[in-house]
C-alpha cells in the first residue's frame, strides 16, 4: 500500500470515530463553583476569630510581642541591617570627642595623605585626602567589629571621578 493511501485511511478512521463519538453529558460534568469577587484596595483583610484556647487561657504567651499577640503565625521582624544604627554614630561632637582621645598618625602612601587615628593600638578610623584633590575619603569601625565602612556623614555611595581630557 502506498503511503498516501494509508494516510487517507488514518484519516477517514479518525474523523469515523469523531463523528460517531457520543457527546459529553452536561449532567455528569462536575459544575464549578461561584468565585468570590476580589477584595478591594483598601480591604483590611481576612479576620480570624480569636480561639476557644487562647480565650480560655485568658492572656497570650509573656514571649510574644505586642504586635504578634494571639498570631503565632505572624512574620517576625526584620533585623536592623542598616550602616548606621545609632545616633551616636552620626554625632559630630561624639566624633570628634573620639578623635581628639585617640592616637592620630599621618603618612604619605602613594602621594595620598593618610590619617590613622587609635584607640587601645586599634585603628578605629582612616581619613584619606588624595594627593588629585579628589573627595576625602573616611572609613570608621562604627559597630566595634573592627571592620572599616564609610564614614555614615559621606552617605551610602562612594562619588567616582573619571579624568575625560588632562593637558600639562
């Protein structure tokens, strides 16, 4: 037999069985249920009653904070991941207080100017000022972990300078 011949078979077999193929019961489908409308913008939410238990028990748990009372699926907080944590990070005079007890060292590395100032032989704070006349630049050990960020006053991004044309 020849291939067309058999594809012309396959055909009229499969449209035979389509057209003698009994209908679907409408009855016998499972019928969908109704989907509440969507909530709208400012909709507080779905509230849950309060359990028989922790009405009987008359308080919530002394662990459970004020915000998460009678939730114990509530989210915890999120821990503060911020550069600056305190105030006194930020304050000039605390700052300056510091400096003016701690040691203070100047040297010249590669034409920049580097100021080290120590507290108990631990360098707390490095100041640098380059010898271009670009932005100063101070890293300060601000949590005591011994690990120098940028100073909290200069703000969360460090400036990058680029020279497009030099002459002399």
């Amino acid at each position: 037999m020849r291939t067309v011949s058999r594809f012309a078979l396959l055909c009229m077999a499969l449209s035979s069985a389509l057209a003698f193929a009994a209908p679907p019961d409408p009855q016998a489908a499972p019928s969908k249920a109704e989907a509440p409308p969507p909530p709208g913008i400012n909709d507080p939410g779905v509230v849950t009653p309060a359990t028989p238990a922790a009405q009987q028990q008359g308080a919530a748990p002394a662990a459970a904070s004020s915000d998460n009372v009678g939730d114990p699926l509530a989210p915890v907080a999120k821990p503060d991941t911020r550069i600056v944590r305190s105030k006194a990070d930020r304050d000039p005079n605390a700052v300056a207080q510091r400096i003016a007890a701690s040691d203070h060292t100047t040297r010249q590395q590669g034409g920049d100017t580097v100021d080290e100032y120590r507290q108990n032989g631990k360098v707390w704070m490095i100041h640098i000022v380059p010898q271009g006349g670009g932005p100063d630049e101070t890293f300060m050990d601000t949590n005591g972990t011994g690990r120098l960020t940028r100073d909290p006053q200069q703000g969360p991004v460090s400036p990058v300078y680029f020279s497009l044309y030099d002459w002399n």
